[in-house]
C-alpha cells in the first residue's frame, strides 16, 4: 500500500507526496515517489501506479537505469555497424544529436512535445537556424534508434513519440521531406572536374582514381558507397550485372541486395579496374567524398554533390527512350513514383555518345597505394 504524507511549505501551502514501497521476502525492492499539491490527486496517482507495478515484469522495468539519448545513440551505432558500415551523414547527425541539450535526456523524458521542441530549437539561430527538412532529418535519423530501442534494450521509449512529432510539426505548417534536387552537371562542369582529377593522377598515381569512380558512377547510376561495395564476385559476366548489396530502400536496407545490369560504359570501365582484392573499386567512400568536396570548391562549381550523378544517370537513360523497366533494371528502383525526381529532361538522346572523356578514363592507368590497400583490408576484416 501507498503512504500518503502531507507537507506544510514555507509559503503556508500543504504538499502531499506518495511514496509507494514494495517488498519480497521481507525485502525492499522498489520504491517510488511523487509530490502532488491536492491529496485526492496524490491517491489518484498511487493507485494507478500499483496497478502498473502488479504486472507481470513491471517491477524490473521500472528498476532499470534510464539511458540518455546520447547512449542509445551510441549504442545503435555500435550495434548497427555490427550488421554493415553506417553511411557518413547518420552517424554525424547522431553524434552531433548526442551533443547537444536532447541527448542529456533519458529514455522516459522522450515524448512528442520534447521532439517537436528540439525540431523547433534547431530551426532557431541558437539551434543552428537550420532549415525545416533538415530538422526533418535530424528526427528521421533518431526515429531510427527510437524505433528499436525498446524491444531490442528494454528503454521505457514512447513508441508513439515520433510519428506525434512529426504529425505536429506539419500542422504547423513545416515542410520536413527534402526537396527533390534537380541539379545535374554540365558537360563543362565534368570536363573541368575529370582535367582536375587526371592531372592529380599525373603527380601521384596511387592516390584515389576518381578518374574511374565519377566515369562508373555516371554511366552505372550507382550510389557512393554501393560502388565502393560492390566486389569482383558479384559480377554476373554472362548477364553484364552486378550484385548490389544492402542497396537504400525506406523499408529494408540491409539484406536488400539486388541485381543491377550494367551499361556498356560503365561495364568497359568495371573492365579496366586491376583484380587485387575483393572489390572492384577498393577506395574509402569518405575520401571519394571528400576529394570531391574540395574539387568542386576549388573549381568553384557550386551546389554540385556527387550523388547528383546517379541523378544524371538515370535521366540520360530516359534521354535515351529507355523505358521506366530497362531504367530501373540499371538503378534498381522499384516503382516509378521514387523514380520520377531523376527525370528531369534536357532533350532526347545521348549527350555522351563520343564524349571525349569516356576514352580518358579507359586508358586512366590504375595503381593501388598504401592507403587503397589499408581500405581493402580492413573491409575483409568487416566481412
């Protein structure tokens, strides 16, 4: 049973606290506390409160130590990877999530008005005054912790946090989905990206040959890091396809491996790359990031991300009238609606038929460095 103690305050008022002990065996087990300013409100909150605990396991899950946000999100890092490599952007997002005022917060203080408070505070100047799809982001990447939190640690998570969050926010009128990108490179901008890369392969040739990973990721629309994934047993000779592992897709990642035909441009490039290892481009997808980050600030084209690639991709193959099930045999999309934003149309037919940079890349010699081959080891220690 409860005890309900009254309390006179220094400003005359009276505070009723119930104090709820359990024990077994003569031995304490659990005990809980809450302070009320009405007496009937204090009988009111102590009698639900051991009609919870009677449940089968109420108990032990009352006595666990609450976690913050910051250790679940650690620990759905270390778990996650476990499976294959987190992409770059999650990890960030969560790292930084950690560091700030939420993840001090344990489990039990989640619920829809703290998420709509954190989306809010990082729209404001003193939470970076990010856009809306970018907080969007920030909740879509710890819904993904949320998600699993509870079934697979135990965390007291409201598992219908998010969704209330997010159903908010929009009611308040805030856009959280990305803007389709419909930024596609120029013949110009390429020519001047590849005549950078060439000539750093000139001074030193075992640095990454972007030379060979911009050429395949334009003809084969693959994403970053399925290039750097994809390996020489996964290449199907007599169907000129390979085998995409754990490709991107909003209802399964992991063990979502499918197989993608490969054109002839990128299929000649996959042709020219040295069988040293398990995989075919055996760079570190940050470094192919990050070379391509700077090249782009440097030759100041702006806006331009490598992904923006694949967008090219794919609509050079509508340019081509390629049907939408030819398309998605190369891009492995599944419906046409995820497909619709990569069609953004200069035209009908190839603008890279004779295009003077295919040839420079098949000929692009390829040498392996010290760090190619760190990369290749420690994915086959991973494995």
């Amino acid at each position: 049973m409860a005890t309900i103690r009254a309390r006179k305050l220094a400003d005359g008022t009276v505070s009723y606290t119930a104090q709820i002990r359990i024990k077994r065996d003569g031995v304490q087990v659990y005990q809980e506390s809450q302070t009320f300013a009405r007496k009937q409100a204090a009988h009111v909150w102590a009698r639900k409160r051991e009609t919870q605990l009677d449940e089968p396991g109420a108990i032990e899950r009352a006595s666990l130590k609450g976690a913050t946000v910051k250790e679940m999100n650690v620990r759905y890092l270390v778990e996650v990877e476990k499976a294959r490599p987190l992409g770059k952007t999650k990890r960030a997002t969560l790292t930084a999530i950690g560091e700030t005022y939420l993840g001090q917060l344990t489990d039990t203080d989640i619920n829809t008005q703290r998420l709509v408070d954190f989306a809010l505070w990082r729209m404001s100047k003193e939470g970076g005054g990010v856009q809306p799809q970018t907080a969007g982001n920030d909740l879509a990447h710890l819904g993904a912790v949320l998600a699993i939190a509870k079934d697979a640690w135990g965390y007291q998570v409201d598992s219908l946090a998010m969704g209330g969050a997010r159903r908010v926010l929009r009611k308040l009128g805030y856009n959280l989905k990305s803007r389709e990108r419909d930024r596609r490179p120029t013949l110009d901008e390429l020519g001047r990206l590849l005549t950078h890369y060439q000539a750093m392969q000139a001074r030193r040739a075992t640095v990454t040959n972007m030379l060979k990973v911009v050429g395949f990721a334009l003809f084969s629309t693959r994403r970053l890091d399925e290039i750097t994934r994809i390996r020489w047993s996964d290449v199907d000779e007599d169907g000129q396809r390979v085998l995409v592992r754990d490709m991107k897709n909003p209802g399964q990642k992991i063990g979502n491996d499918v197989w993608c035909y490969v054109p002839d441009e990128a299929w000649q490039i996959i042709k020219t790359m040295p069988k040293v290892g398990d995989d075919i481009f055996p760079y570190s997808p940050e470094s192919i990031s990050t070379s391509w980050a700077k090249a782009c600030k440097l030759l100041a084209i702006e806006n331009l991300h490598f992904h923006d690639l694949r967008h090219e991709g794919v609509s050079r193959l509508f340019e081509m009238e390629w049907d939408i099930p030819r398309v998605a045999s190369v891009s492995g999309h599944r419906d046409w609606n995820s497909m619709r934003r990569y069609t953004h149309l200069r035209g009908s037919g190839d603008r890279y038929l004779g295009w003077e940079w295919h040839e420079k890349i098949l000929k692009a010699p390829v040498q392996l460095g010290a760090a190619s081959m760190k990369w290749l080891n420690r994915r086959v220690l991973t494995r």
